[in-house]
C-alpha cells in the first residue's frame, strides 16, 4: 500500500502551496507530478495519485490555485468557476509552484502527467522546466503554447468525441509536435480518464495507461 500525505511545497519567490503525496511502498521507479483540472485536487486526483505509486512512482499532485484560492476542490457541475481559478493562474507561477513540487520529488525520472486544463499546463510547462517526460490527457488550452517546444518527449491522449477540443486543434498538435506519440480513442470523450465523471471510459483509460506506462519507461532508458 502506499504512504499518502499532504505537505507543503515553499517556491523560490516566497510562496507556500499544499499538494498531495503519495509514495509507493518500494524503491521508486521514478517521479511524477500530476497537474490538474479545473476542479482543483479532488479525491479523484488523490486517488490517481495513489494508483500510480502502487505502480512506483512517488507522486505529487500540487494545488496549482492556491495562490488565487487555497484548497481548492471544485464539483464536477462547478466549471464556469473553474474555469475562473484557471484564467486567473500566471503562468510564471505556475512554473515556481511546479519547479517547487520537481525539487520535492527529488527523482532522477520525473514526468509531468496532465489531465484537462493541467494537459495544458504540463505541455507549457515541458517546454520550460528540465524534466524527462511529459503526457496530457485531453489537454485544453494546447493551442495557447504549440509555439514553443517541449524540452522532453511528449505523450497526447485525446478523444474523438471530446466536444472540448476541437479535431482542428489536435491537427495543430500533431504539426507543432511531429516526433510525438498522439493517440486518439475512437470511444472516449472529454475527460474519458476521470472514473469519477459521467464520461469515463474504461477500455480507454486502460489502454491510455498502458501506453503511458510504456512511454514513461522508454523515457527512462
């Protein structure tokens, strides 16, 4: 079973965020930071997390709205506001708070994995900080970053039924990220990964996971 905490992460310009940690009974394979929706570290979160160190990676999940509002844990019918705490993030915080939770991992193999809005972040952030891999799920926003380049590989996971994000802003992924793995489930729509939402689907998932995995461990060769 995995050792599951919260802590506090301090930044290098004076702030002190909460996060979520889980780490796995074993010697870690490796790192990862999950970056989340627009609803904040829900239990959802929590226990993505925890799922992944049983896997063996020590996790981390940082609560990315605490500089605007601190625990944040959002209803799933609560997006417009969501959406409010996302537009009100800077982007050069994000990158402290997300550089503080790479220094907590303190791994030699360490992933940024986004889901939703933080799909979006983990790209903008790969193209920023020094980390050895990089996945978003059905990651919205993109389009505001494919005019920089991640400095890791880069995993995308979509659905061809996400009415979020649009098949002319996954043909904009694929241009900007050629060398990339894009995959897209024919089944899935917007977040199809989440098994706490209304769209999950769970042969997506697990063949997302799989593929994850995968590329997590090449990325470690």
């Amino acid at each position: 079973m995995p050792y599951c905490t919260d802590i506090s992460l301090d930044t290098n310009d004076g702030h002190r965020l909460s996060a979520y940690v889980a780490s796995p009974d074993q010697p870690a394979v490796g790192g990862i930071i999950l970056l989340h929706e627009i609803f904040g570290v829900t239990a959802q979160m929590q226990e993505l997390a925890e799922h992944f160190a049983t896997l063996g990676y020590k996790t981390i999940v940082p609560s990315l709205f605490d500089r605007i509002e601190r625990n944040t844990c959002l209803d799933y019918d609560q997006i417009e506001r969501g959406k409010a705490l996302a537009d009100a993030c800077n982007q050069q915080h994000l990158l402290l708070d997300l550089q503080a939770a790479i220094d907590a991992l303190d791994s030699d193999n360490t992933a940024l994995v986004g889901y939703c809005w933080g799909g979006g972040i983990a790209y903008f952030a790969a193209c920023h900080l020094q980390v050895n891999a990089g996945a978003a799920f059905y990651g919205t926003r993109l389009q505001n970053y494919l005019h920089q380049q991640p400095n890791c590989p880069f995993q995308f996971h979509f659905g061809a039924q996400d009415n979020a994000i649009s098949s002319e802003v996954i043909a904009q992924v694929r241009t900007a990220n050629a060398d990339s793995d894009i995959h897209i489930y024919q089944q899935a729509g917007h977040a199809f990964a989440n098994h706490a939402r209304s769209s999950f689907h769970a042969s997506s998932t697990a063949l997302a996971e799989q593929r994850l995995l995968s590329f997590l461990s090449c990325a470690n060769t």
